[in-house]
C-alpha cells in the first residue's frame, strides 16, 4: 500500500524567508501541530545526513533523514523504516504573488498494524488533512 501525495500552499513570501523557516527543522516544535514531536540529536545547522526522530499521536514513530539541500529550492528527506518508509520532501516553486510551497510524500506503512489500518482508513487523506493544517501553520509562522 502506497501512499503519495503533494499537500501544497501559495504563500505571498519571499522564497528565501520561506526556505529559512523550512531548513530551520529545530524549531519545528514551534510551529508545527503539537501532536507531532520531532527530536534532533544534531546541533544547528542541519546539513544533508541530519536524522529527526518524530512521533506522531505518540504512537506513531519515525526517523526522517535529510538527503538533499537545495537553498531556497527544496529539502528532501528519506523515511528510515520505522512507521514509514520512502521519499519526501519540501519543494518552493515561485510564481506569481509568491511562492508555491509544497510537501511531497511517496511512502509506505512498515508495521503490520499500519498497514492492517490502511486497509480501513484513507491514510492519504488522513495525512493530506494533517498537512493542511501544517501549511497553515507555516502561513502563521511567516506572518
């Protein structure tokens, strides 16, 4: 069961405030819906190779390694099997009035009780739901 989807907002910003906000993964906390807990080992700044652990809902856990920086273009992760494994990643795409911001996802649930869940629950949209709120926060957060 594979789960892809592209969440994604037009923010009136400049690309490079946005990606600040974005590449500054250690204040994620500050911003992000509480419900998701990220934990890094690694001092600022983060570079590629960075792993944060995440938890969601506290139950479901995760580490998400950066594999590519690319400033004020994109920052993609890789999901290290824990709850999910796959790609996913941040891409600022400008047009006008701004700068399209969008979080993609290509994944897979590891554990057999994910995956039993999946069969009941649309856990695209579950997550597409979630990163609305997320991109909204961001919207806040640049504010």
């Amino acid at each position: 069961m594979r789960i892809r989807r592209e969440d994604s907002i037009l923010l009136q910003a400049d690309a490079g405030k946005v990606f600040g906000v974005l590449a500054d993964v250690h204040a994620y906390k500050q911003w992000w819906p509480r419900a998701i807990r990220f934990h890094l080992d690694e001092p600022a700044p983060v570079t590629v190779g960075t792993r944060m652990r995440i938890v969601n809902e506290g139950v479901v856990r995760w580490v998400a390694e950066i594999t590519a920086i690319e400033t004020d273009r994109r920052i993609a992760f890789r999901y290290v099997p824990g709850a999910w494994e796959g790609t996913a990643g941040w891409t600022l795409t400008p047009e006008a009035g701004g700068v399209r911001v969008s979080y993609v996802i290509d994944i897979v649930p590891v554990p057999l009780w994910l995956r039993t869940l999946g069969r009941f629950l649309d856990l695209g949209a579950m997550h597409s739901k979630r990163m609305q709120g997320v991109l909204e926060r961001l919207r806040a957060r640049l504010s």
